[in-house]
C-alpha cells in the first residue's frame, strides 16, 4: 500500500512508511495497558518519530516513575496542517 500512495505523492508515501514503522515500535515497546492509552479507543494513533526509552521505568503504586529522559515524540491526534 505504501508504494502505491507513494506513486501518487513521494511525501505522503514517506510520511506513510514512517508512521505505520514507528506504531509498531510502540506496540512492541509498551504493554498492553500503556497500547490502550496511547492508540485509544480507535487507534487513531500517528507517531511522529522513533519510540526509543532513554531511561529507567521504576513501578511506584499504580503506575511508573521515569529517571532519565525517555523520548516519545507522538501525536494523539493529528490534524492535516500538523501531519
């Protein structure tokens, strides 16, 4: 499918390749339970670069405290003038 949009449009077929490649990044990174939160009910879910934890995770009661800079540059949304 790539390689068809591609065909019609460089940019969008680029933009395309990279945002299907970092969505499983995502899901191959987090468990099931950070996936819900970030991809939502309808998975509408672009991610803008590379998902690449820089840090240690530590659990602290429900949830997780983070030390050093994880890096996850993601739009929950993204509207057409943001890409």
């Amino acid at each position: 499918m790539v390689t068809e949009v591609a065909r019609g449009c460089l940019s969008t077929g680029w933009a395309l390749s990279l945002t299907s490649a970092h969505v499983l990044q995502v899901a191959g990174f987090f468990e099931e339970r950070a996936q819900d939160e970030i991809f939502g009910t309808d998975g509408d879910f672009r991610a803008a670069s590379t998902v690449a934890p820089v840090g240690v995770a530590r659990p602290d009661g429900d949830g997780h405290v983070v030390l050093g800079r994880p890096l996850l540059h993601a739009l929950r949304r993204t509207d057409p003038e943001r890409g």
